[in-house]
C-alpha cells in the first residue's frame, strides 16, 4: 500500500486530507438519516410488484389504508402533475405503475405512517390480482422475441469494413457475457422533504443531480422548478445509482409531504433498495475480428446487446459510451460497432462508475486475448502491436483524432516497474510443474475519454463570497459522494487567493445557489466545478487588483497578485488588509462563476464529432492463483499506474485509484446478480450478493500515479480526471485468471470466460480446458 506525505496545507499539488475525513472515522458526519427530524415528521414506504409483467386487475388498499399508524396512501391517482421521472424525458418511468407492472419490485403505491416501522408493516397488506403477461428476463429472451429497444440505437463506422474483413488472413469470431453490478453504497437511497408556504417544498435527497431531482419534484407536483430546492450536504457513496434513480424517492417524499402538510422521509430497506433501483448494464458483444499473421487488428464488427431493462432510463448514452470505448488503447483501420439496448422486464439499469465505458473496453481485451492465443503469443505483445499511433493511426471510431497519446510510455513504465516480463517466466514455471494451482498474470491498457458525451452537460457555476474578515465561502453545483471533490475544489480556491485551505468553506451542495447544474457524474466533478469556481475567484481577484491600483495611485500593470496579498509597486497589502479596504471602497466580493468544456462537439447522427476533451490513461499488472479443483482464486499481487495529469491531490487520488481498481476487481469476479424465473431479484442482500472484503484486497498492491504527465488540454491545475478510468484496471485480473485457466490446455485455447469469473465460471472453463486438451 501506498504512504503519502499528508502535509495539510491545501496547497494546490500536494496531498491534503478530505475535508470530512476526521468526520467520517468518528461518525460525526451528517447524513441525512442524522437530520433532526421536526416533530410530526411522517414515514413514507413504497409498495412494490410481486410480478414482472402483469396488468393489474385490481388493487385493494383498504387493509393498508386502516392499519395501525397509518396516515394515508398514495397511488397515481394523488399526483397533480405528471406520473413520470423518467431522465431523458421519454415518459416511460412512472412513479407509480397504473394498469400494469413491468418489473417485479416496480413501486404501486407509498404508504404514509407516522413511524417507519408502521409504513413498512402497512405495505405488505395490500390485495393486489394480477393478470400475467409474457416476460422477458434475459437479453437472450429479448433477442429472440425480436430485440424491442428501450431507446434508439447508435452505430459508429469507419473505413471498409467489409473489404478489411474479406482480406485479412486470420478472423476470430466471438460473443462474450459481461455481468452487471449493484452500486451497493452505504448509505441507501434516501430523501426528506419539508413542506413550505404555497408551492415550496425543501428536499434534502442523497442524490449525485440536485438540478435534476428539483425538475422531477416540480413536473410531479405540477409547481415552478423555483418552488422547489434541492439540498445535498454529502452522500454515503453513490458510483452512479443516485444519478437518475434518487428520482423516485425524492418525488414520494415532496408529494408527501406537501398533500399532508407535514415533514415526510422515504428510506428502503437495503433488500428493497437493491430490488427497486437499476445496476450496471449487462452485455452481450458478437463479435467478427480480422488479422494478419502478426496479431495486427484489419477490421473490426461488434454488436453490443445491453439489458436497458424496461425504461429507457439512461441505456441510450450508456450503451453509446460503449461504443466510444470499443477501441480501447487500439487503432482499427476499419471498424463497425452498433449498440442494441434491449427492453426486458427487470428494473431499468442505470448509471455506473465508467457509464458503459468498461463494458466496451472488456470486449476489446477479449478479442486482443482471442488473438494471442490464435497465435501463441503473450496477450501484451499483440496489444502493443495494435496501440493507437501518435502522429498517424491515430483516428478512433467516432473520427476524433487521439492527440494527447501516452500509452506507450505509460505501458512501458509499468512493464519495467512491475518487473512483467521476469514475473511471466516465473508463473509459466510454475505452471509447468504446479498440478492443482495454476498462477497467471496480465498487463491490460486503459484509454478513457473524458467529458459528458451529452455536450450540454458539460457546463458548471459557481458562486464565490469572500467576507470582511477573509474568509471564503463557497457553492458549487457538484455533490460530494466520498470522492473529495469538495476539498479539491477548496484547494483550488485557496491556491487561487493564495490563502490556506481552511479559509475556504464549501456549502451544502444547493439548487437555491446555482441553478442548472450537471450531475456529479463521467468523472468531470472536478474539471467542470473547480474552474467555475476559479473563474468567480478571478473575477473578484481583478477588482481586488483594480482597487489596489486606485489606493495607492498606481498603474493596473503594476498590481500583481502575490502569495497571501496583493503587491502593488513598493506597497504589499496582506490579503485580509486587501479585503477590508476594499469593502470599505464598496467594491463587490462576490461572483458567480461558470465554465463550459471547450473544443467538444458531437453529432449522433452521423457518429462522428469530439465528444471528449482529453484522455486518460492508465495500465495495471495482475498476478493470480488459480486451484483447478474448485474454481477458487486469489489476486496475489497487483500493480497499478494511472495518469491524472498533475494531480492537484495526490492522496484524493490514489485513494480513487485503489478503491476504483477493488469495486473493478468485484464486478468481475465476485458480484453476480441473478433473478430467478419469475422476475425476482434473489441476490437483493449481502449475504447473496458478495462484494469485495478487506481479505480480497490483493496483498501486495502497488499504486502509482504517473508524475511525468501533464494535462496538454488547460484543464484545472493541467490535473486529469480520476473517478472512472481506474475500475476499468481491473480488466487485468480477468485476463490474469484466464491464463491461469488456459494453462490446463497448454495455452492453446482460449479459455473464454464470461464476467463474472466466479469460482464456478473458473472451475467449468477448467473443465473445458482439460477437455479440449484430450
């Protein structure tokens, strides 16, 4: 593991404790759950579907509506706007289902009781008959009965694809299965609303979009978007699944709460959170890939089958980033992919760490991987002959040009630094003569573009207030998940004004502050909301510096912000003398900052445009251990190198690295979720559903950050995003165990195995391999 300088200084660059960390290890951080509630508060809780797909013959609430402690119910018939919360406004997402269910655990109704336990017992009164209609539970199903789309599908070519397949010596073709993944964060969904006068309501909702929730509250109350505000002071992790589906709490709870007139909270139980919210996309990718005799890639034909589930939710830009990534670190000189988001009827995926990114990076280090074994070659050898070129082959799929390429020396560094190729030697020693436990070890590559691929999204504000007595207040419109994105932003604040650190207070993430804010999400919390906030910082620094001028007579060109104050020819003003002067000289210390992401631009339609404003890179070398007895594995070593440019925190990002890389390692081996044959989620709980322990953390773990990079785009601090591109990392310890399984042929098979790789998926591509080996 890694140790950091924590100096604490919140100088820009160096390693600064989050701001919340003392607060998180004591338990005194607050979370909405630790809200004083007012007296009266009422307790709302959702009645769910016991079908996938029924239309609903009748439904009898009365036994819910009498039952102890309960205040009242809600159906579609209380709401006075619309019954939607669907994000990309496609009206397909009700909040409560009328006329037919179309997933089991879909929400009917909500009960209202005055205690939590009163609501949750009242909900399962209910006497619902359901007529049951055709279901579909897989993506295989959904294919067969036709493959309805959730929303509209994309295709990306370039070059001819048909003449590069027709004439390339070699051709491997394929499908690989790629699990989805449940966001499990600690702290569950959760809203609670306060009733106002007239049409105000205050929702204080665990959401990554305040802007996004206050647009659903209002359409559903049928009130003004300025009726309703939105408060997020942290949450207790979110990694995508408060993105879109906080929507639906936070709405019973407003609605609630403004038809009794009484403070209203809504927080499921996990095993209904797990039931009720949407996961990472599943994927089904067929594959077609044509090469020549040195693993050189000549073309390239994909489909990407995704469960959308039965909304469209946010699959249209999911399944369309797995496209944008379907090349990975690699040029195809020809190259078609199209996207097929499938309707099925389980809960509408959503959002996750990587938004269909890692998805799209997965198949292409299977075809990279059905090469090398086609050939009998070390998987890095054939990745290394198809990375993207720097000054030519250099065009990806959607026709941006890569500019800012590194992998090859970010490849390079890991290769020597985690000593691959004597390691490599090693286990295939080992393996020669190891009968039951078999090791393997891989070095996979990561290009991750960065941006909303969405280009309106890629904008931020800010508003910037600087007291009489110095001190700084701040609000942005990014929420703070655990990320560190508030004291990343106060670093950039602090070093702008050239102050220490605990100067500057970042306030509860409110839509009262700054109105029409993206979603904390793609990874650009810090690029989009540190330089709207630097921009209000410089546009209060250039009154500073103009009233400087005045006081002491002297040209503007001769007033220089300098370290703590401002210098102004011979004179030097300390920054709490600057500030005083300057209120007394009436001179505004307040701004509201905005940036837009330049540069990008994109066209659907015609799949072309550059909806990324830079890349970040990044390799990781895996190590494992195998026994082909029971499918059981262990990650025995594990070397990480990410690229974050200039990293503006070092200890902030190597914390996003590790846990990045463990949540990757979770969703490909160890978390597998499985509805049964009538729609039901079964693994809805920890003790079905296995997330990584502190015991799964490889034991040997080394992280890196790559200190030679340099943002070349002027992003803040010329940093590169974080939150994202390391879960994609551990694509490393697939591949890893996938030699492990190989070996058992010799090598000479690629071993195929679906993600998950759980020790059953191990243990039957073991037995494949030993009998293809007969």
């Amino acid at each position: 593991m890694n140790k950091l300088d924590i100096r604490n200084t919140g100088k820009l660059h160096e390693s600064t404790k989050h701001d919340s960390a003392d607060k998180h290890v004591s338990g005194r951080a607050e979370y909405i759950d630790d809200i004083v509630e007012p007296r009266g508060t009422l307790h709302a809780y959702l009645g769910l579907a016991s079908r996938a797909h029924a239309e609903l013959a009748s439904v009898d609430l009365d036994a819910v509506r009498t039952a102890p402690g309960v205040v009242g119910v809600l159906t579609a018939a209380d709401i006075p706007g619309e019954n939607d919360i669907s994000s990309p406004h496609k009206h397909d997402d009700p909040v409560f289902a009328e006329g037919k269910v179309q997933f089991y655990g879909q929400p009917i109704f909500a009960v209202i009781g005055e205690t939590r336990a009163a609501a949750r017992r009242a909900a399962k009164l209910a006497k619902i008959e359901y007529r049951d209609l055709p279901a579909l539970l897989s993506m295989e199903a959904a294919v067969e009965a036709g493959s309805r789309l959730v929303t509209e599908p994309l295709k990306l070519e370039r070059g001819d694809v048909e003449t590069g397949m027709a004439t390339a010596p070699r051709k491997v073709e394929g499908r690989v299965k790629i699990g989805g993944q449940e966001h499990f964060y600690l702290e569950s969904q959760i809203a609670f609303a306060h009733p106002g006068e007239d049409d105000d309501v205050v929702v204080y909702s665990s959401t990554q979009h305040p802007s996004e929730i206050q647009l659903m509250v209002a359409n559903v109350l049928d009130v003004p978007q300025h009726a309703v505000t939105v408060n997020v002071r942290r949450m207790g992790g979110g990694f995508g699944g408060k993105e879109t589906h906080g929507n639906l709490f936070a709405v019973v709870a407003a609605l609630a709460a403004k038809k009794f007139n009484r403070a209203v909270k809504l927080r499921p139980d996990r095993d209904d959170d797990m039931v009720i919210t949407g996961k990472r996309h599943d994927f089904m990718v067929d594959y077609e890939i044509g090469f020549d005799d040195d693993g050189r890639i000549q073309a390239v034909k994909a489909t990407y089958a995704a469960r959308g589930g039965f909304s469209a939710d946010l699959s249209g830009p999911v399944t369309d980033r797995a496209l944008f990534h379907c090349d990975n670190a690699y040029w195809y000189p020809a190259v078609r992919v199209n996207s097929l988001p499938l309707y099925t009827n389980t809960v509408s995926n959503t959002a996750f760490r990587g938004f269909g990114g890692p998805q799209g990076l997965i198949a292409a280090e299977r075809w990279i991987e059905d090469i090398a074994y086609a050939l009998g070659k070390d998987p890095l050898e054939i990745r290394k002959a198809n990375f993207y070129g720097v000054e030519s082959d250099n065009v990806t799929p959607y026709h941006q040009t890569v500019e800012d390429n590194i992998i090859h020396k970010i490849v390079e560094d890991i290769e020597t630094s985690s000593d691959y190729q004597a390691r490599r030697k090693a286990v295939l020693e080992f393996n020669r003569t190891s009968r039951v436990l078999k090791k393997g070890i891989a070095l996979t590559p990561v290009k991750f573009g960065i941006s909303f691929t969405a280009t309106w999204y890629n904008q931020a504000g800010a508003l910037v207030h600087v007291y009489r007595d110095g001190s700084i207040h701040l609000s942005h419109g990014g929420t703070e998940m655990g990320q560190g994105l508030h004291i990343k932003v106060a670093q950039v604040l602090a070093d702008a004004f050239g102050v220490p650190v605990d100067r500057v207070k970042i306030n509860a993430t409110t839509t009262g502050k700054v109105p029409n804010t993206s979603a904390t999400a793609a990874s650009s919390g810090t690029d989009l909301n540190a330089m709207a906030a630097l921009d209000g910082a410089n546009q209060i620094k250039e009154r500073l510096l103009a009233h400087a001028a005045e006081k002491f007579g002297v040209n503007r060109e001769q007033v220089l912000w300098d370290a703590g104050g401002v210098r102004a020819g011979d004179n030097f003003l300390a920054f709490d003398e600057v500030i005083a002067s300057a209120y007394l000289a009436r001179v505004q210390l307040s701004a509201a900052g905005f940036y837009k992401t330049p540069k990008i631009h994109w066209d659907r339609s015609t799949g072309r445009g550059r909806p990324f404003y830079y890349y970040a890179y990044g390799a990781a070398v895996s190590e494992v251990t195998i026994d082909t007895l029971t499918g059981e594995f262990q990650v025995d070593r594990a070397d990480v190198l990410e690229d974050v440019g200039r990293s503006l925190n070092p200890a902030i990002d190597i914390g996003q690295v590790e846990g990045g890389f463990i949540q990757g390692m979770g969703w490909l081996t160890t978390e597998e979720l499985v509805w049964d044959a009538k729609g039901e989620l079964r693994t809805h709980a920890p003790s079905t559903y296995k997330i990584p322990l502190a015991s799964d953390v490889p034991p040997i773990f080394n992280v890196r950050l790559a200190e030679w990079s340099v943002n070349r785009e002027p992003a803040v601090g010329r940093s590169k995003a974080i939150g994202e591109p390391p879960l994609c990392l551990a694509m490393s310890v697939v591949e890893a165990i996938s030699m492990a399984v190989a070996s058992v042929a010799d090598y000479k098979i690629a071993p195929r195995l679906d993600m998950p790789a759980t020790p059953e998926r191990i243990l039957m591509g073991v037995e494949r391999m030993r009998k293809a080996a007969k």
